[in-house]
C-alpha cells in the first residue's frame, strides 16, 4: 500500500471497513459521521503507510487508533457552541414544542416511569416490550420464554393497573 497500488488498497479498504466503521460508530453514535471518519481513516493511513512500524503494532491496532481518535476529535467538535441572545429568540420561535410541553411531557414520563416501577416485574417487563419496544404478545412469549397466554395476561393485567394508576392523575389534568 506504501507503494500507491490501487488494487492493494482496495484489498486493505475491503479488509478492514468493518473494523474501522464498526469502532467509529461506537465512538460517535452517527452511521453518517462514522462513515466521513471511516473515510477519514482509510485516507491518513494512505498517507502515511510508509510510517506504518510492525514492532509497534498490528496494522489492524494502528488502524483501530487512528478510527479512535479521529472518532473522539469529532465527538470534541460536535460540542454545543453557544447561541448568542439575538438568536435564541428566533430558535425558541422555530421550535414547534413550548419550555411549557417539554416540561409537562417530562413529568408525564415520570409518572408513567414510577407507574411501571410499582408493577410486578414481570408485569412491568411485558408492559415495556408491548408498550414502548412494541412488541407482541407473541415475541414477547417467545422473548421471556413463556406461554403465549402468560404474556397476554401479563400485559393486559399490566395495562389495567398502569391505567387505574395513571386514569386519576389524567383526569386532573383534563
């Protein structure tokens, strides 16, 4: 590859792009970002395979460090910049959502959260899969390893104590 072969790159790009994706994506958390640092890597090992040292490691841990730290200098740029005072007026005017929804959505999910807490835990496990992973009946039989009936009573019992919980507190808010 120090040599500038095409073909002997493409081999190395084909043997190694799972890796070096694989490590960026954990690091970043963007399939879109982790590609431009997989991209990224495959172009600095390019132009420096003559530097490459085998007695200080294996191609696949030089790679592997050169994805990290690319990886960890893109999570450093992607910080919050600070938004001058002039804008924020107009930022808050494009959220569709008000300071007063997220609140109230926020102490929603806290008391659906304290709800599903004060379930059985088999309860409250069928009632998450069903509710929030979506889950059926079915996959959540097969999931905990159970009848099928089993995971339809969890959920339906599971549903009916998170309603009479939560039905109250609801209708004060109507």
């Amino acid at each position: 590859m120090a040599a500038g072969a095409p073909e002997i790159a493409l081999a190395f790009v084909r043997r190694f792009q799972r890796m070096v994706f694989g490590i960026a994506i954990a690091v970043v958390g963007d399939p879109q970002l982790a590609e431009d640092i997989a991209q990224q890597t495959f172009e600095r090992a390019w132009r420096h395979a003559q530097v490459y040292d085998s007695r200080r490691g294996s191609v696949k841990t030089w790679l592997g460090t050169i994805t990290h730290n690319l990886a960890i200098d893109a999570v450093r740029a992607r910080k919050a910049t600070p938004v001058s005072s002039e804008d924020l007026d107009t930022l808050l005017g494009i959220v569709t959502r008000t300071p007063e929804q997220w609140a109230l959505a926020d102490e929603a999910a806290s008391r659906i959260r304290a709800a599903v807490a004060g379930l059985p835990r088999e309860q409250a496990r069928a009632a998450v899969m069903a509710g929030i992973y979506g889950m059926t009946a079915r996959q959540i039989s097969e999931f905990e390893g159970i009848p099928l009936g089993t995971a339809k009573t969890r959920i339906r019992t599971a549903m009916g104590k998170l309603r009479t919980v939560l039905e109250p507190e609801r209708a004060d808010h109507d």
